[in-house]
C-alpha cells in the first residue's frame, strides 16, 4: 500500500535521484535534492514527490516544460554550480570504489549547440523519450537539449510512426540534413515511407539497417576529413565534446612517432592524429572501418591509416602488436577495455589516451592499468549528455 511521509533527503543519487531514509531503509525520490524536507507518496523504495516542504539553495529553474514528466533529462532542477559538482562527483565516486586515487578536474561543459543524435519512441499519435520513471512515451513538441537542425524530430517520428508502426526512430544531423534511421518488427519499405523522407527533405531514412531513400549521402567533418556515415554510425553526443576529446588525445599523445587508435569507429580521433603520425585503428564495425578506410583515401596531407576490423573484445592487440606504438588511444562502449587494457599492461607502450562513456567500468580499467606499472594523470570529465547523471571521462596514463 502507498502512502504519504515527510522525507529529509540525505543526498543526490548516482541517478539524480533525492535518497532519504525511511524505517532504516533507503527510499528514492526524483527531482528531489540533497538538504531538501518533502513529502513524497511512498511505494516500496520508491516515492514520487508531492511538495516541496524546505527546498535546497542548489534548487534550479527547469528550463524545458517537459522536465517532471519527460524521462530524458534528470537534473534540470539543478543550479549550474551544483550541477557540475555532481557530474564530478560521479567520477569521484566510481573511482574511489575501485581504489583508485587521481586528481579529478572540474568538469568541461561540452553541450554546444545541442545533442546531434536522438532516439525517439514513436507511434502514429506520440513520439518521444519514456516518461520518467515509466515505460510509457511521453508526447513531445519540443526538445530544447537538440541542435536546432532536430527540432522537427517528434513530428517527423509522429509520421513515420503512422506508417510503419510502433518503432525506434534514430536522429542524427549530419553535414547534409538528416539522416534517419527506423527500427521496426514488422514494417515494409513503401512509397508512402519515401514521400516522408521527400515532405521533410532527410538526407537519408533507412528501415532496419538498409537505406531505404537516399537523397544526399550523409557525412560529417572529422578534422580535414568529411565521413560517409554508416547507417545508424555511433557519434560523439555533441559536436563540441569531440573537438575537446580530440583535443586531449591530441595533447597526451604528442610527439609519438606511431599511434593504435583502439575502438576507432568512424575515426574522429584517427582522422585527426593522422595529420601528425601513422594510425593503425581497428573496431568490430565493419561499416565503420570501411567509412574510415574511404575517408583517408580521400583526404590528402594525411600520413598512413591502416584501418582494420577487429573485435577487441574477444582479440584484443597483444603485447607483440602493442610494442610497436609508443601511445595508444582507447574509446571503448559502456563496457570498458579489460581486455585490451590487461595486454597493455604486459607492453612497453608509453602513453595511453583513454576516453570514456562510463566512469565505472574506466575505474576499473584505471585500476588495472596503475596495478600494472601506469601512472594516472588528471582525469577529466567532460560534460556532453545535458542534464543526465551520464558523462564522458578522459584520462592520460604514462609509464612509470
């Protein structure tokens, strides 16, 4: 049975979420703060909030109408200052449980212009992210965390939607519009799917994994290149969190004479570090290291890529193949390194330019890396996913 309590929240989650003790168990309630007295109704360890009895000075104004309701930001409600100490401290935490000691900076914010890729939820009648705490889709007209180029994406999800049914619908604002991608069970290519992609001027809509119409090639600049992007291709969330993470690549690995850019995927670090030494860059994306192989042949003044696909995962570079590179970059998925990270620690390689999406498992491949004779430099968050409990994480390690 629900029912009501006033609640002293103790602190802010790892998920954003106010956690307060109830009959000497933890209780969680959203778009609450650290200091703040509610009253929350109360089923099992969740509660949803009621009122705000004594709220905290970190309390923020949301800027979006849909914040409370819409699940696809959580910290909205958060004062800029408090909001960057907590995306620091989710770095601070995932590595003071792995035992790792490091000087964390304060984070970069890299919103820039907005996020440039989105996952809609679609039906004919409503599009958008899960409602917070919900399964359920809530309704967007706006979304004011997306570059301006997506502010028609509920409404071009909404049509789709009315077409192929329910689906997954993925956004991404290349150099040339739109490129959108639809995942549906059991959805047919059709005219009436192709004069979408005509009415709202996409430079490519693709159903499951094929191009269904394609009016532009999609691409996008990556240093002096321009990228033919694969079909639903991983991109950093903002262009300007790829220009800094580059930039710190860039930094901790100069003056290297031979450079493995590891979990390369489209190559916006390859790309780049090219311009100053020869790149050998894998991933298990065979459509990503064909638009990485086709880049650098078309791009002149670089010096040699050699582009191969390769699951590091379960073949990771070993120490002989490690030995030839004096740095080597790794920006592995959520899941992190380990195995690449364990041969690494058996090489000689010098410098190692780690970016990641999760501070835990980067924590984890952290420790493993100090434990094997590296030393950590300052680890950096930079801030991309706006007003999620998500950030990006960079970090230098040099031999010891």
């Amino acid at each position: 049975m629900t029912r009501i309590e006033t609640l002293a929240i103790d602190r802010l989650g790892h998920r954003g979420e106010g956690v307060a003790t109830l009959d000497g168990k933890p209780v969680f309630v959203a778009l609450t703060l650290e200091g703040e007295t509610v009253t929350a109704q109360i089923d099992g360890n969740r509660g949803r909030l009621v009122d705000i009895i004594d709220p905290s000075p970190a309390r923020g104004e949301p800027f979006c109408p849909h914040f409370g309701a819409c699940g696809g930001c959580q910290l909205q409600h958060l004062e800029a200052g408090a909001y960057r100490q907590f995306k620091r401290g989710l770095v601070v935490d995932a590595l003071s449980r792995a035992a790792v000691q490091a000087d964390v900076a304060d984070p970069i914010v890299a919103h820039g212009a907005g996020r440039r890729r989105a996952t809609l939820h679609a039906t004919k009648s409503e599009a958008g992210f899960m409602a917070l705490r919900s399964h359920a889709i809530h309704d967007l007209d706006i979304c004011p965390i997306l570059v301006p180029a997506l502010v028609r994406a509920p409404e071009i999800a909404r049509a789709i939607a009315a077409v192929a049914g329910p689906c997954d619908i993925s956004f991404t604002a290349s150099d040339m519009g739109l490129d959108v991608s639809i995942r549906a069970k059991n959805a047919k290519p059709s005219a009436r799917l192709s004069a979408i992609a005509q009415k709202f001027d996409l430079a490519r809509l693709s159903l499951n994994g094929e191009p269904l119409i394609l009016l532009r090639a999609p691409t996008m600049a990556m240093g002096q290149s321009s990228v033919a992007l694969p079909v639903s291709s991983f991109l950093q969330a903002t262009a300007d969190a790829e220009d800094v993470l580059a930039s710190l690549v860039i930094e901790a690995v100069e003056g290297a004479k031979q450079v493995a850019d590891l979990f390369c995927g489209i190559g916006p670090f390859a790309l780049r570090l090219a311009a100053i030494a020869p790149v050998f860059a894998a991933d298990s994306d065979a459509a990503a290291i064909g638009a990485l192989d086709t880049a650098k042949r078309k791009t002149k003044g670089l010096k040699p890529i050699t582009a191969e696909r390769r699951d590091l995962f379960r073949e990771p570079l070993g120490v002989f193949e490690l030995n030839r590179f004096d740095a080597v970059v790794l920006d592995p998925p959520r899941a992190g390194a380990q195995a690449q990270v364990k041969e690494l620690t058996q090489s000689k390689v010098k410098t190692i330019a780690y970016v990641s999406c999760d501070p835990q498992s980067f924590a984890r491949d952290a420790a493993i890396l100090i434990a094997g004779g590296y030393r950590i430099g300052k680890v950096t968050p930079v801030d991309q996913f706006a007003f999620s409990t998500h950030t990006e994480v960079f970090a230098a390690f040099t031999r010891t």
